[in-house]
C-alpha cells in the first residue's frame, strides 16, 4: 500500500518552513507570515497534519540528556527472519530509528547510548541474543554535519523530482520565510 502524494503550494511550503524553524509558532503568527488570515493558517496546519504530511514532534538533544555516544549498526540477517529481527531491534529503547536496507546489509539502526563501555554491553548481551543475525557492523558517528532536524523542505520545488513537470514556479525562499 502506498501512502497518497500531498500536493504542496507555495503557502503550505513557507507554512511548513515556518515550522520547522520554530514548531511552537501561534497561526496568528504563521497568518501574518503568510499573508493569510488566521483560520486559514489554521485549516492549512491541520490539513497536513491530517494528511500525514506534517509531523510536530519534540527531537531530544541526546547529548544534553547523557547520551554521548552515537552510532550506526547495520546487519546482515538470515532473510526468512528479516521482520523477526526488525521487530525485536525497534523495541529497544537505545535504537533511534531503523530501516530495513537494500545492499550490503539488510538492516539498518541508529542507536543512542551513554558512554562507549555500554556499546560493548549493547551489542553482546542485546543484540547477540537475537536470533538471525550473522554479521554486525558498528559506525561511530563523532559528529553530525547535517542531521533530520536540519532538513528543510525547499520552498520551491525541484523540477527534477516533480513528476513530469519542469515548470516549477521560482519562489525567493529567503523573502518568503522571512514575510
């Protein structure tokens, strides 16, 4: 099943930037920013809310809460027990997110720990445990260049990635946030 593509126009875009700037902004707010009334801002908000093409969520700063070690595991698993494997990793809380993967492993994760010594307890006593897996493979991550938080969905689209079209308006992304 695939999810229905949301159709953005220039307003849901800076609405969506607005956000992600700051996700605590009034839609009195976001209305004066826009050039819309509030309601509309209102109606908007929800309206990508509701159709799943916005989130609003609260990001943790993991080293702020002691969490100094970040890294990336990904594994090779018996393929018969993919989903088994899948499932069992997503419910552990050090594991920030996980994919299932095409190419040199078949899964994924990120995970989030305190100090180094609790990657090796991690790692030989949560994840050797689980069945399926074959191979392991750990990637400190000392520093982020770029994480999801800093992603900002660009204002005016690229042609390159709208399907068929090649007339994406010109939008100045700077003037329009900043209205």
């Amino acid at each position: 099943m695939t999810d229905s593509i949301v159709h953005l126009d220039e307003q849901d875009r800076i609405l969506i930037a607005l956000l992600q700037k700051r996700a605590r902004m009034s839609y009195h707010e976001l209305a004066e920013a826009v050039g819309v009334s509030p309601s509309t801002a209102r109606r908007r908000v929800e309206r990508l809310l509701d159709s799943g093409a916005l989130k609003l969520v609260a990001v943790p700063c993991w080293s702020k809460l002691g969490f100094n070690l970040v890294a990336l595991i990904g594994l090779s698993v018996e393929l018969r027990r993919l989903d088994e494997v899948s499932r069992a990793l997503a419910e552990m809380d050090e594991i920030t997110w996980i994919a299932m993967t095409a190419g040199i492993y078949d899964i994924f994760a990120q995970i989030v720990l305190p100090t180094n010594e609790d990657l090796a307890y991690f790692i030989t006593e949560r994840i050797a445990p689980i069945e399926g897996i074959q191979n392991l493979q750990t990637i400190m991550v000392p520093r982020f260049t770029k994480s999801f938080e800093d992603y900002r969905l660009p204002l005016k689209p690229n042609p390159l990635y709208v399907h068929g079209r090649r007339d994406a308006p010109e939008v100045d992304e700077e003037e329009a946030v900043a209205r």
